[in-house]
C-alpha cells in the first residue's frame, strides 16, 4: 500500500502544476551607449570638428565640388551623412534645398521641432531640426558661414523607423551632434 501512496501524491502534485502557461512578454533588447568622448576630426581645407569616439568618419567620392562624409555609428547602427558645398552665391538655393528635404518628413513626422544655430565666434549658423514620430530621419541640419561654406546633415538607422525603440539611441546622436555644431570651424578654402 505505500508504493500507491507515492505514485497518488506524485500524480495530485503533477495535477496541481496545470495552470495555463503564460507567453513572456515581448522584450526588447538592452541599450548600452559608449561614454561621451569626443576628439578632433579636420579635412583641412573645408572644415574642422569634433566627432564622437565611437563614431568613424569616411569620406564617399562626390559630384562637382562638393564633399560627402559619412559619420558612421556602428554600435549604434546609425549614419549621420554630411555634404558639404561652396555656396558660390547660391546660399538660398541650398537652404531652399535643405528646408525643402526636411519637409519630406513632415507628412510621418508627429513634430519638427526647430533651433536656430548662431555662433558669431565661429561664423557658423543655421538650423537644427529634430523630427519627432516614425520618421525616416529624426535629425536633419543644415549650417553655414553664408559666404563660402555650407554643411548638411542627415542622420538615418540601419533599422524600420520606430521613434520609441531608437529614443536612447537617438537622443544620444542629437547630444553628440550639438557638441559637434558647437565645435565647428570652417577651413581655409
């Protein structure tokens, strides 16, 4: 009679254990940003800068006389992707171009918030626009001396736009973008 007690309470414990299962909720992985180090980065004849640590830049051959640098983010999957161009008495054209991408954005974007860049030290102004929602670039800028240099940016992820995921990642990059406008200094050309 004992062995029948242990198989009776082997089998009231297995049929105590019968509670639905539960799928585990849907994680999302863990963000493990570098610290903020900055160092110099200079192509001497059209600008000078400071860029993140973390980051690399290449230059990508580019039409006329312009100059395309990619400031790549690889822990971060994400490019800011630069052009800079003489303005050759073209500084509207190209703002026009400049606002004229941004709006691309404005039908996903939930909010583009503005700022006006002025540095006189430095002659380095413009504006920085932070693009709120799914939008495929959630930072654009543009700046300018207004006589002879002008610098467009773009950051864009390797991943589907989804603002609440990439927030980290991207206020990151917008904080190292400032450090980077504060720091510019347009070369000898």
């Amino acid at each position: 009679m004992r062995p029948n007690i242990k198989w009776l309470l082997a089998l009231a414990v297995l049929a105590g254990c019968s509670e639905e299962p539960l799928p585990k909720p849907r994680g999302w992985f863990r963000i493990d940003l570098p610290e903020q180090t900055y160092a110099r980065w200079t192509d001497d004849d059209v600008l000078a800068m400071d860029v993140p640590t973390y980051a690399r830049v290449r230059e990508r051959k580019a039409e006329g006389d312009a100059r395309w640098y990619d400031l790549r983010f690889p822990g971060q999957r994400a490019t800011v992707h630069l052009t800079w161009s003489p303005v050759n008495g073209n500084i509207n054209a190209l703002i026009d171009d400049a606002h004229a991408f941004k709006g691309k954005h404005e039908a996903i974007a939930v909010r583009i918030r503005s700022e006006r860049i002025l540095i006189d030290s430095t002659r380095v102004f413009g504006n920085v626009f932070e693009v709120e929602g799914d939008a495929a670039s959630p930072l654009v800028f543009y700046l300018t001396d207004s006589t002879s240099n002008f610098l467009y940016g773009a950051l864009y992820f390797d991943v589907r736009p989804n603002a609440d995921s990439l927030a980290p990642v991207t206020e990151r990059i917008r904080q190292d973008m400032r450090h980077m406008i504060g720091t510019l200094h347009w070369g000898n050309r």
